[in-house]
C-alpha cells in the first residue's frame, strides 16, 4: 500500500493549512488512520487519528485547533490546521494500521514562520 502526504509549506503563525493523505487502496480496509509529526531534533509524535466508525482522536498540543477527516470515495485522508504555532513545525507524515500492519508515507513538511 502507498500513502502519499502533500499541502505542507510555510505559513506565518496563526495561519492554517490542509495537509491530504491519498491511499492506494480503499480506507476502509484499516483500523484507523493517523497523522504524525517529526520536529528538528526530536522524536516523531502522534497528532490525531480516526477510526473507522469516525471517531477522532487528538494530542493535546493540538487538540480545539486541528481537525481530522476523510472521503472515503476519495481514499484521502485530511488533517486541517488553524492556529498555527511555530512550534508545528514538523516533516508531518500519514499512516494506516490494519490488524497489527502498519504503512506510512513519506512526509510533508510544514513551516510555521514569521
């Protein structure tokens, strides 16, 4: 399976960005889908994700300022970011689990900067 991540890019602080997440394969044959993120330095870290019922989960970092969706027709997995901080700045990757397989995209990064 090939996930691909696009929509980073450099957004001045309060700012938003979408980033998508396109699936090879149907969305629905996973768990859940996740988006994570990688910050110069530091370990990668979960952001949210969404089951298959349509539950969502969110960090508390950015929780009540990111949203996670998906069109399932579409295979495509969103991440939508208001508010935007400098500390967001991350390479922010895609992920699918399904059972106890993971698959993971290459990332996009995402600049926060004045």
């Amino acid at each position: 399976v090939q996930l691909q991540a696009s929509g980073g890019g450099l957004v001045q602080p309060g700012g938003s960005l979408r980033l998508s997440c396109v699936v090879s394969e149907s969305i629905r044959n996973f768990n859940y889908m996740s988006w994570y993120r990688q910050a110069p330095g530091k370990e990668r870290e979960w952001v949210a994700r969404i089951y298959g019922g349509g539950t969502t989960d969110y960090a508390d970092s950015v929780k009540g300022r990111f949203s996670i969706s998906r069109n399932s027709a579409r295979n495509t997995v969103y991440l939508q970011m208001n508010s935007l901080k400098p500390e967001d700045t991350a390479v922010y990757y895609c992920g699918g689990i399904k059972g106890v397989t993971s698959s993971w995209g290459q990332g996009t990064l995402v600049t926060v900067s004045s």
